[in-house]
C-alpha cells in the first residue's frame, strides 16, 4: 500500500510540475551569470546633483526651522533639479528645509525636472515617455504603488534603455535596456515566477513559490525512495546494481534520478527556503529583540559631531552629492557620497578621516545589545556564513561571537560599521538556503573553478532527470486519455466519432 501511495504521489506530481521544474533548472543556468536588472545605488549616486559648497550652520537653521522637543531620527543633506535641501524626520514629521533661506521649496516635482534628470541617464535622445498608473513587467513590486504616476522614458540609443522615474520623489526605480530584459526573461522571471500579476502581491507570490517548492519536494522524496527501493530489489534478485527498466525514457530517469535525485531535491527545498522562515519550534530564537536593536535607528543628536560637516566641502569640492547624518552605536558618522561612491566619515574627529573601526568601539557597542561576554576577532578570511561568492563581500571583517543561548553571530566591516548578523536558526536558514541552492560556502567560494564544475554538473544532471520526468508525464497522460475514450466508447457504443 505505501508503495502505491508513493508511485502515485511520484508520477501525479511529476506529470503536474515537471515542466516546472525544467524551466526552473534551465533558467537556473541564465541565474549563474545574469539577474533581474535593476537601478543600483552606484548608479542613482552617479546621476545626482553636485551639492554646492558654500553650506550654513546647521544648528541654527534646525533650531530656526524644526519646533523645540522633536527628536531627530533621520537627517540627510541633498539636492535635485539644482536645489540643495534637508531634509529632516522626527517621528511624526519630514520637514524639508532649503539651505538658502530665500529659496521655497515646491510642494511637487514639475515634469521638466524629472525630464532633466532622466536625461542624465542615457546621452541619447528620449523618443518616447509613458505615465504609468499600474505596475509592469520591469517595475512588479507592490510598494512601487506609492509613486504614482511613474514615468517610463524610452532612450532612441542601440541598447533601447528605458528608465522609470517615481513622480513622487523623482527618484530612478528601474533601469533596463535589451540586454538585460532578453537574460531576464531567460532567467530571473521565470525562475523566481516574476510575473507581474502575481508578484506585485509579495504575499501572495511567496505562497504561490513556497507551496509550488514544498509539493515538489514531496515529489522528489517519494521518488527517491523509489528509485533506491527498485536498486535494492533488482540487487536482491540478480545480484547485480542495475535498473530494472528496460524502455529507454524509463531506465533514463531511474538512473539519472538515482544519481542526481538528492540535487534536485536540495535545489527546489532550498528554493522554498529562500522565502520561508526556519519555524521556532525547530530552532528557539531566545532574543528575537537582538536584531531589531541592532538594525533600529538612533535618534540624531548633532551636537556630539565634533567634526563640523561644512569642511567635508573644503576636502572634497565639487564632488559631494549627499550627506547622511550617521552613527555606529555611540559614535557618530557621516555617510558621504562622493561622485558615485559611499564612503563614511568619523564625525568624533577633527579632521576628515575615513571610519575605520577599533575593538573596543566594537566592543562598546556590542554591550549595549547584549549582557553576555562576547569573542572578537578580526577576520581576514571568509567563514560558511560570512562568504563571498558574486556580491564580493569585503575583508576583513570584525567577528563577533556572543555567549549567549543563540549563539550570536555578528560580522562587523570596520570602514563603514555594515553589519551582518546570525543566530542559531538563521544559520540553519542560511545552510538549507543558500548553501544548499547556490553552493555558498567557504570550501567552494574559495574554489571558483570547482564551483563552477560541481554547479553545472548538478544543474546539468537535474535538467535531464527533469526533461526524461516530462517525456513521462507526457507518456502517462497519454494513456489517460486513451483509457478514457475507451471508458467512453463503452458507455456511448453508438457514437463511432467518439471511438475513432
């Protein structure tokens, strides 16, 4: 009975998503080298206003522009359409603030300034602009709805560039050109079933993508099961390690699923663990306030900035584009961009000096997140959890082990305090995601040669058995209809249409 319980789990599931996860393995192959295109902060930071260098006081303009009592969460300094402004947030308010007294700040963009902007994009001319009031295939993201009217501007250059623009804050949200719209459409889409009708609902695409992983997962569990059941019987019968199927398709996918099943199976589990959270049942998170902390801002207090942001300009004239009012636990930074790069200022200085963190600051601000004695040491080599595989993660890092009962995990770059944190169950996450689905982990990060060959092999090996599963589904449905215009014909003898 559980035999056929699982023959027929196998080969329904098989028949229903096999096609799935056929396009799934060979979109996989695109993953490798391509992904969704998308406007990186570089590039936004590249296509900013220059800021000018002559900037006022900033406790007096605060003091005269924002009522006494309001706590500072977010102060930033920046410009567009050539006017420099801060802007400001306490927690019920955004004040924005223009640094010359005499200048009124518009209460809405005009279209001709976010044409300007657009333009700074793409040295070819704009052929064509859209208003867009619904999301599409480029721009999917249900919080995107925010900025409308989005405008959607075509470039006449070779690549055919289109870029959209929020007409709210007159920000980019996407650039794309053919390119990267033809691997997208090979690859991230229907990947990640980045359909526009569905993943413009981020709760309902992460049902649809987890359940779809999930049932597949059965699927290969059942199959493998079987397939090493068959191995042993025909063992036990001709003492010999062969299959037992003698058509081709069959054989085929017996040998292949034996050989490449467990793959298979880790690929679409850990797909499904890309979204879905390890369950506290399985692994206890005993501080779950630990990462809120460390990630929660602090309030801006400007007085403890030593450093006055005005020299910034004398050190960096015609290159700064934004500051960012900053800070790492007690200390206070300065986030900067300069041309089209971040960097981060120590603000409890008195000259211009690049972050560069110590062990006991990190140690100080360690304390306020945790009561418990705390391992730090610096890293200058990747660990399974702090790798580097595309997104070249920088070295060294601080890393910071706290004794406590989730085995805390932080790892600290000291040039701008970004930091990555892990518990026991976000460990687990990261070893049944991104371990198992990308191969992301220290022996082979280190290896990229043998990364390569070991992910193609795999990739490889799941796409035939997927192709071979698909032929047979084909096959079974097949003769599903066949016996049921047979059942038919019996029923309806008189009707010859039917039985032909």
């Amino acid at each position: 009975m559980l035999k056929n319980i699982l023959y027929s789990i196998h080969r329904i599931l098989g028949t229903l998503l096999s096609i799935l996860f056929l396009v799934w393995f060979l979109s996989g192959f695109v993953m490798i080298y391509h992904t969704f295109p998308k406007a990186t902060e570089r590039d936004k930071n590249k296509h900013m206003d220059i800021l000018p260098g002559d900037m006022p006081a900033l406790d007096s303009l605060l003091a005269n522009n924002i009522p006494n009592g309001k706590e500072i969460s977010a102060l930033t300094l920046k410009s567009y359409a050539g006017t420099p402004f801060f802007e400001v947030k306490t927690s019920d308010s955004i004040y924005k603030i223009p640094v010359n007294p005499n200048t009124k700040l518009k209460t809405s963009l005009d279209y001709k300034e976010i044409e300007n902007y657009a333009q700074r994009w793409c040295q070819a001319e704009i052929v064509k602009v859209d208003t867009l009031r619904e999301l599409e295939q480029w721009i999917p993201f249900g919080h995107l709805r925010k900025d409308f009217p989005i405008y959607k501007f075509y470039f006449g250059d070779e690549g055919k560039s289109q870029l959209y623009i929020s007409s709210v804050s007159g920000n980019a949200l996407q650039f794309t050109d053919k390119d990267s719209r033809f691997w997208a459409w090979l690859g991230a889409i229907p990947h990640w079933v980045y359909f526009t009708s569905l993943r413009q609902n981020s709760q309902q695409w992460m049902d649809v993508v987890i359940w779809l992983s999930g049932i597949g997962s059965v699927m290969c569990v059942a199959g493998l099961i079987l397939g090493i059941r068959s191995y042993i019987k025909e063992y036990r019968r001709k003492k010999k390690i062969k299959s037992p199927y003698r058509k081709f398709a069959y054989k085929w996918h017996h040998i292949l699923g034996f050989l490449f099943g467990i793959f298979v199976f880790t690929f679409v589990f850990s797909g499904m663990m890309s979204l879905a959270k390890v369950p506290g049942w399985m692994v206890k998170v005993h501080n779950p306030s630990a990462e809120k902390k460390l990630y929660s801002k602090q309030k801006i207090e400007t007085n403890t900035y030593t450093f006055d942001y005005r020299h910034l300009f004398e050190k960096y004239p015609d290159q700064i584009k934004s500051v960012e009012w900053s800070s790492f636990g007690q200390k206070p930074v300065y986030k900067v961009v300069i041309n089209d790069r971040l960097q981060t200022i120590d603000a409890s200085d008195t000259s211009v000096i690049n972050m560069q963190l110590d062990e006991a600051t990190i140690k100080s601000r360690i304390s306020l997140l945790h009561k418990e004695p705390a391992v730090i040491s610096l890293m200058d080599e990747y660990d399974n959890y702090y790798v580097g595989l595309t997104d070249h993660l920088p070295l060294p890092v601080y890393k910071v082990q706290v004794e406590d009962a989730d085995n805390s995990t932080y790892y600290i770059n000291p040039k701008n305090g970004n930091t990555r944190y892990f518990n026991n169950n976000t460990k687990v996450r990261r070893w049944s995601y991104q371990a198992l689905h990308s191969f992301k982990f220290k022996f082979l990060a280190e290896r990229p040669v043998l990364w390569n060959i070991v992910m193609w092999t795999t990739m490889i090996g799941g796409t035939l058995v997927s192709l071979t599963g698909v032929w047979l589904g084909f096959r079974y449905i097949k003769r599903k209809i066949k016996r049921l215009k047979k059942y038919i014909c019996s029923k309806k003898k008189n009707n010859t249409n039917i039985c032909q």
